[in-house]
C-alpha cells in the first residue's frame, strides 16, 4: 500500500500532478486528518507508510481521542494513544482494557473521561483517577452492576473525590452499594469539589440519599447548628434507588436549593409499602425553590408489575401549582392519575417542550382535546403503553407542527388515520410505532409527507404490515435521510421487503428485523451487496444489524457477514442454535464486530451490551470452508 499504483502514477506524469503522496506537503495531510473521527485516522495509518507518519504526528496534538463504536484491545490501542500534553478528552470502550493500562488512559491533561464497559477494572481505577487527572472536569465510568461495584472500597472514592478538586459532573454508572458498608459515606461525599453541579449513580439506596442530603447537627456542635446539605451546589441529580419515597423527594428538594434537573428511577422487587412509597405528599414538596426545569419519576417493572399506587389527582395538581416554569416532565407507572391531572401539567407548564408519560392506563383522548387553545410549543412527546388512546389523540396533538421526537410504542389502538395526521409534521425526525394497529395503507400516507425527515422509524410489531410497507416508504421518489429502521416482530415480512430495500439503496446504518419468521438467506445476500451513493464497499451504511431468532437464516448466510461485505458493521445479532463453531470464526474473522446470541439489546449503550459475544483473535479467514460455491451462485441470480 506504499507504493503509487501503477495508473495514479501514470494519470500524476501525465498531468504534472503530484505522483505520490510522498510529494504532498505534510501540513496538507495533516489538515485533512484534523477533519476525520479517531477511528478513521486509525484506518488510513494502515494504509501506508507516509499516512501512518502523519497519524502519528496529529495524534500528538488532537485535543480529542474518542472511539466508543468497538472495544480495543492494549495492543490495538496502545500505537495511536500517543503521549499528547494537549489531549483534553478521551472517551473509550473499555470492554477489553483493564488496570494493567491505567498509565496509558489517565493522562493529567485529560478534562474529559468517559471510559464505558469498564467491567475488568478494579476500584483502583477511581483512586488513580484522582492521582492521575488533577484537572478533570467530567467523569463518566459505565460498568455492569455486577462486577465493578463489587471491587469498590470507599477509601478509593474518597481519594477519586480529594484528588478531583475541579470536577464538575460526575457519573458513576454502577452499584456503589458495596461502598456503604463503611461509615465513612456521607463525610467522603463533603470532600467534593465545590463546583460538582452534576450527579449520575447508577444505583444507590433511597436511605443512604436521604442520610447524604439531609442536614444534620455535627458531633460537637450545639443541636441549633445545623450544617448545610452535602452537595448543595448539585444542579443535575439523576438516581437509580431501591424506592421512591415522600421521604427521598422532600430531602433532594429541600437540601439542593440550586437542583434544576431531577431524574428518579425505581424498580422494587417488593410491594411497596406506604413508608416505602411515593404519595400525593410527596408531589407536593417537588421544586420548594421554584428553579426545577427538568422533571423525571420513574417506576420499573423489572421485577414485578408495580405502579405509583398512591399518587392521583390530587398530587398532580398540587405538583402543578410549583412547575408553571417546568420544560421537560417524564412520569412513568402513575396509573391512578386520570384526563384531570395530566390535563393540568398541559395547561400549567406554558414552557413544556418535552412530556413522557409511560404506563398511563387511564389517559384517554380527552387529554389533547384542547391542546391547540394552549400555548404550548412541544418538540417531544412519548405516550408509550398508554392503551386508551386512538387516532383522535394524534390529531389533536399533531397543531404543534415542531414536533421533533413522537415516541407512540405500544399504543394498541392507534391505526391509519393518525399516520394521516402525523404525515403534516414536516420536523419530525423520530417516530416510534411498535405494537400498534397500522397498516400498510398507513404507512403510505408517510410517504408523501414526513419520510424526508424522517432519521429513525420503528413499527416493531405491527403485525399488519407486510412488504407493501417497504415499497410505500422507499419508492425512490425522494432523498431519504432515514438511517435506523426496526422491523422486528413483522411476521409478514419477507425477503421481497429487503430486497426493495436494498434496491431504494437508502443509506440505514442501523437495521433490525429481529423474530421475523419469512427473512431468510437472500435477504443478508441482499443487504450485503448494497451499494450505497455509488460506494464500492458492499453493504457500506450498516453498522448494526440485528437478525436474532429469523429461523430461515442458515451457516450460507456467514459467507456474507465476513470481508469485505459491511466493512462498518460493529454490532451483529443472531442466533446461537444455527452453529455455535460457525458463529466462532466469524468472531475471529472480525475481532471488532459485538456478535450477540442470546436476544440481548445491540448498540452503544453501556447497559445494554450484557452477554455480548466478542473475541480477541487475529483476522482469520476460515469461514469460507464452512460455505458451498452455490451460495455465489445463488447470490449472483437474485441480486
């Protein structure tokens, strides 16, 4: 890869161009480098020797290293991590890193670090961190709840906290219930830095935040002096806790005076009871200091089918009368609250932009029947599992034509006529359909409205739509900028739908057709021998496919998972029972790809990687004695 080819060489004489890229002056490169993600800088140091001295020069000044689409190895990533005293942020799946490569990620330069995955790690990590990275301003650590939190010593927080004098917003994305068993907790958390304003903890229990927040009388003070809360600067608090109680809201409500963002998320594995509970009570004592804008109370149903069973009107209102300023309110699992109370958040809140309402069994149409008479400018609404609704709550809602996001998953009695409406709204980017009773009819009204805005579609589901769907949405008739795509659940989709698909040649990077019982070889064949934009590389735009449980899949399909075919491909679903050994050397053919087996989630999201299949091999080429010749063959006559 060196050298010139022989007709670049050829046309350069020809035209006194420059005939190598030898001749090209450094700064030029260099410059064209400074314009690319790490990724694809690292992907053109191999290509030749003069691109790979002129990587390694940008990468000794970039302030920014960030690379979260695959998990390198130390050995991957050790070449291109260079001593660089101007790098300010580095964010890094660490799904293949461990403490063994402390000294090559903790830089002190470093303002910014997001390390995902960090399973493997121990609890040094956080205290190296302090020793290490003086001048961090953000930190981001995701690991399963499982693994690191269990590694954890509290002394390892306290000199994380000690040394981070300049942290601003911090994310622990794991369980620091182990941390609790000292009696150091709440004094190591007053070592903070007085500039924290942001506090993510992945979980946390409800009696340790109320012991954290709640002002107390120190050991040798008189019992009228009362010290303030700790971490009172906090502006953003975002908390996963064993149970929201009237007892944790009023103590973050009244302790964090400056609190503008508040998320809460529960999932209990019991019945609540009412001194375990979220109650009007406790509604009431949300945003004492008139400065909330951002509002999320969330119940799981992880564990068992659990709701907020004593919250209803009532608190909703008395919610109300404190959040005329609120900007984003999220409320999931408040079956008890009816038209009344949801209609007082919309007539409340003149400056809501975003409402997310899950689990809201006794929401009906009646909500949105006068939503036009308000001066709301809404850009995102998600209404999920909200079964009561029909298309006339669509129509209603459909006057804020600035709608960006509309999230309607699992709103069974939804159909044609609201795709009719939801057709006029010319900014939406994302619509979510999943579960409900559309048609193909429907989906054609897309079409003509909406599809060339259109960045995300999800019917997953619908079980009426068959492949007249695919042809209505990508008819070739307009430029589409549609790039994820879940048709998973479609029991009448087949390969005539993929390969109209493939022929509309839409740029999707993100393609899920999960349980679809008709999908079969031809459509991998398809998808792999699309050309996008004129590209040469196969299948080019997919970087996540995800084929888990489609029956009619066999070994034939390997042949075109491997190289060259989606040369970006980084996540891959599919199903373990075809060949376990098959499915192994794919792993080895393509060390970056996460091949998922088991039906979990796929895509960046650090909680959803868990059973994830991933190997560390060398590039083999194998796969292809595992294949027939009549693969080619058959691919050759369909596409």
């Amino acid at each position: 890869m060196s050298r010139t080819p022989k007709k670049l060489k050829e046309k350069g004489m020809a035209s006194g161009s420059v005939e190598s890229l030898d001749q090209l002056p450094t700064a030029i490169l260099a410059t064209i480098m400074t314009m690319l993600d790490i990724s694809s800088i690292c992907s053109l140091a191999v290509t030749c020797k003069t691109l790979k001295t002129c990587a390694s020069h940008v990468l000794s000044f970039l302030p920014n290293f960030h690379i979260l689409d695959i998990s390198p190895s130390m050995e991957l990533i050790k070449p291109w991590l260079l001593p660089n005293p101007y790098l300010k942020s580095l964010k890094l799946d660490c799904g293949q890193l461990n403490d063994s490569s402390f000294e090559l990620l903790l830089r002190p330069s470093l303002e910014e670090l997001c390390l995902h995955n960090c399973a493997d790690f121990s609890g040094k990590l956080l205290s190296e961190i302090g020793s290490q990275c003086k001048d961090l301003k953000s930190l981001y650590l995701g690991s399963r709840a499982e693994n690191m939190g269990g590694a954890l010593h509290i002394s390892e927080l306290e000199k994380l906290l000690v040394g981070c004098t300049k942290l601003e917003a911090l994310s622990l994305m794991f369980d620091i219930l182990p941390l609790l068993l000292g009696h150091k907790f709440a004094q190591v958390w007053a070592l903070a830095s007085e500039k924290l304003t942001s506090l993510e903890i992945g979980y946390i229990s409800s009696d340790t935040v109320t012991e954290l927040l709640s002002p107390n009388v120190e050991p040798h003070q008189c019992p009228n002096q009362i010290r303030p809360s700790i971490l009172s600067g906090i502006q953003k608090l975002s908390l996963s806790v064993d149970y929201i109680t009237d007892n944790i809201v009023g103590t973050i409500s009244k302790g964090l005076v400056l609190l503008t963002h508040l998320e809460l998320r529960d999932a209990p594995l019991t019945e609540p009871r009412i001194a375990f509970d979220l109650t009007n009570a406790g509604l009431q004592q949300i945003n004492q200091h008139g400065r909330l804008k951002h509002l999320s109370l969330v119940r799981s149903q992880e564990y068992i089918i659990t709701n907020f069973k004593r919250v209803n009107d009532l608190g909703i209102l008395l919610m109300a009368d404190k959040c005329a300023n609120m900007e984003s309110i999220c409320l999931g699992g408040f079956c008890r609250v009816t038209d009344t109370g949801f209609k007082t958040i919309l007539h409340s809140c003149a400056s809501l932009y975003k409402l997310k309402v899950s689990r809201g069994s006794q929401m009906t149409d009646l909500v949105f029947h006068d939503v036009a008479a308000t001066s709301l400018s809404l850009t995102h609404v998600s209404l999920r599992w909200c079964n009561l609704l029909t298309d006339d709550a669509v129509r209603s809602l459909v006057c804020n034509m600035g709608l960006e996001v509309l999230d309607l998953r699992d709103c069974k009695n939804l159909g044609d006529e609201a795709l009719r409406a939801i057709s006029s709204l010319c900014k939406l980017k994302m619509l979510l359909l999943d579960g409900s009773a559309i048609t193909d009819v429907g989906i054609a009204y897309l079409q003509h409205g909406i599809i060339s805005s259109l960045v995300s579609l999800s019917v997953r589901g619908c079980k009426k739509l068959t492949d007249k769907c695919i042809s209505a949405l990508f008819d070739g008739s307009s430029k589409l900028d549609l790039q994820v795509l879940d048709l998973s659940y479609l029991p009448n989709l087949s390969d005539n739908g993929i390969l109209a698909l493939a022929k509309s040649r839409v740029p999707i990077s993100e393609l899920r057709m999960r349980q679809c019982p008709l999908i079969s070889d031809t459509s991998v064949m398809a998808l792999a021998t699309l050309q996008v934009d004129d590209d040469k590389c196969q299948g080019s735009s997919l970087r996540l496919l995800d084929l888990y449980n489609c029956r009619r899949i066999t070994k034939l399909s390997y042949h075109w998972l491997k190289k060259p075919y989606f040369p970006r491909l980084r996540w891959l679903g599919m199903t373990a029972r075809i060949n376990r050994d098959v499915i192994d050397v794919l792993a080895r053919n393509r060390p970056f790809l996460h091949i998922a087996c088991h039906g979990e989630k796929l895509g960046t999201d650090p909680w959803n990687d868990f059973g994830s299949y991933k190997h560390e091999y060398e590039e083999l080429d194998e796969i292809g004695q595992c294949l027939t010749e009549s693969a080619r063959t058959m691919i050759s006559k369909l596409i």
